[in-house]
C-alpha cells in the first residue's frame, strides 16, 4: 500500500492540484485530463477497487461528486459531465486505488476520452478556478 501512487498524493508525499478534501475522500486534476476540469474523486482509505473498501467509502465518493460539481460546472462554464470509474485490469483500470472520474463536458464538445497534457500551470489555474468556486 506504501507504494500506492494515490495514497502518496493524498498524504502530499507527491503534489497534485487538489479541487477538495474532506475527512473521507479527496479530489484533485486528472494528470491526464479528456477535459479541461477532469478531476479524480477518491477514498483517503485504501482500497484496490470499490468493493475492497467500506461502503461508507463508496458512498463518500458519490457524496463529494454530488457537492462539487456545481462548482467544477460554474468555474470552467462546462455545461455536462461524464462519470467513470475503471474496476480491474480489463477495464483499464491503472491506479489500483479506488477513484471516480469527474469529466466536464461544454456546448460542442467532442466528447472524446483522448488523454490531454496541460502544463502544471494550467493545471494550477484550473484547481484555482474550481477552488473559488467551493
Ligand atoms: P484509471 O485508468 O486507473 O481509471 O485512471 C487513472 C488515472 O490517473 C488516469 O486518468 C491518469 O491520467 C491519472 N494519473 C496517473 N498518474 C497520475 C498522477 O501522478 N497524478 C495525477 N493527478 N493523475 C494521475
Ligand atoms: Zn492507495
């Protein structure tokens, strides 16, 4: 588990562009957004997948998507979003630590789940923008 890459983001052993963070759950940029505001909504608890973990952990993560997307949504001005969450390596899971997918969608959107690499620094504005909003 020490060696959980997202573990390590939420202890601030590697940085991250942190939207939120409650007692349960955290949520920060995707490194590899499909849109701008593609955000990771995990349990502070480790669990490979979902069901490895609490209930009250899964349901957490559904508790802070359901709070911060309005903020996520009025920051950026997109006006949709997809969810995911990737369970096993058939899936295309990659980080074996539970997380949900927050993927902004805006008017003419392609929709695409192509991988983007934004700088750290539009990262950064983006977490800020979202942040203000929270
Ligand atoms: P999965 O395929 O497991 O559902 O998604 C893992 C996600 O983690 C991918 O979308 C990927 O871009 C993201 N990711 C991988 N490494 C890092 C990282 O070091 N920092 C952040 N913020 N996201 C990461
Ligand atoms: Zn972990």
């Amino acid at each position: 588990m020490n060696d959980c890459l997202f573990c390590k983001i939420i202890k601030g052993e590697i940085p991250c562009h942190k939207v939120y963070e409650d007692n349960l759950t955290f949520a920060f940029l995707d490194i590899g957004p499909v849109s701008k505001g593609h955000t990771l909504i995990v349990p502070k608890q480790h669990a490979d997948i979902m069901q490895a973990g609490s209930l009250d952990d899964a349901l957490a993560i559904m508790t802070t998507t359901y709070q911060i997307a309005p903020a996520i949504l009025k920051a950026l001005g997109a006006t949709g979003y997809n969810l995911g969450m990737n369970h096993g390596e058939d899936a295309g899971q990659d980080v074996f630590h539970t997380h949900l997918h927050f993927m902004p969608r805006y008017e003419g959107d392609a929709r695409t789940f192509i991988k983007q690499k934004p700088s750290q620094e539009e990262l950064a504005q983006v977490a800020q923008l979202i942040r203000q909003e929270l």
